[in-house]
C-alpha cells in the first residue's frame, strides 16, 4: 500500500527517522520463496513484496532487507526489524565484512553462502545510518506479522507473471 509521497518526503528530511521492517520465505528450503517489506514514516506507509521460483528462507530474509533499504531515497536513519538472526548477525556481528574481506570465504576452505546478496545489503547499509532490531517471529508484532503475510504470499504465488526467476534477477539486475 502507497500513502502519500514517503520517499520523496524521507529524501527531504534527514531529522526523522524511517523505520523498516522485512521478512523473507521458501517453501521447501530451497523452494519457491519471496519476501515482505514494509517502510513506515510519520503516518505514512509503503509495503512491497516479491516472489521467486526458486530460492531459499536466508536469500529471501537479505532481500526482504536489501529492498526495503534500497527503496530509500537520499541517506536516512532507518531502523531494520527483523526476526532474522542470519540478517542481524551477518551485520551485528561482522561476519558479512569479514567474509568480504577474506574475499568472500569463511574461512580456508568454505566460500560464504549468499556473496551476492551479502555484498547488496553491505552497499545499501553504506548509503543509510542504519540500525538493527531483532524481534522474535510470529509473537503479534504487527509489521513483523504483515511482513511475514507479504513474504508467504509471494512465495505461494502462482502466476507466472508473479514470480520471477532468481537466477534471472541475479544476471540482470
């Protein structure tokens, strides 16, 4: 849902802050997936979903994060909610930069999972002053929930138009 001009009126203001919420889905890990994503401004609210053929539950939570962050115009304080340790770990605790630095490997022998979308949230972290929340999933947080309603609804979407395939979204875009 579109109400007013959030982005435009975010891009204007740096003194407020936007308050994003994500979540992400696959039914069957890997599976068919998708994510949620809802901005929250003053009074206004703009929410975003998207379906894939074939994904999984941790590229689908990075994503649900990497839109909501990249659908910001300008730099923005934003604080991320999420009920993704992976998402908030991979960041809290440095793992994404370190594995980054390390060239993308773990450790010796183990490449890190999720490169791609990894490298994604580092970009769209460095253009906002971002902080994380971690919430508990399915506990009737009301963002948390619809996020969750967003991110299933898209990944058990069946049109074709619907849902686009990861693979080509990786390639172009």
């Amino acid at each position: 849902m579109w109400v007013g001009g959030i982005l435009e009126a975010m891009a204007n203001d740096n003194h407020n802050t936007v308050y994003a919420f994500s979540d992400g889905s696959a039914i069957g890990n890997p599976g068919p997936g998708g994510y949620g994503a809802v901005l929250k401004y003053g009074e206004n609210v703009k929410e975003f979903s998207q379906g894939f053929k074939h994904t999984t539950n941790n590229r689908m939570e990075l994503l649900g994060a990497i839109s909501a962050l990249g659908a910001l115009k300008g730099r923005q304080r934003v604080v991320l909610t999420t009920d993704s340790q992976y998402v908030i770990n991979g960041i809290e605790k440095g793992w994404a930069k370190k594995w980054q630095a390390n060239s993308w490997m773990r450790n010796r022998k183990e490449k890190a999972l999720n490169s791609d979308m990894w490298q994604r949230l580092l970009d769209v972290c460095a253009r906002h002053d971002v902080s994380f929340e971690w919430i508990r999933g399915h506990t009737g947080h009301p963002e948390n929930e619809r996020c969750d309603e967003l991110a299933n609804g898209a990944a058990r979407a069946s049109s074709s138009e619907q849902i686009v395939d990861e693979e080509f979204m990786k390639l172009n875009g």
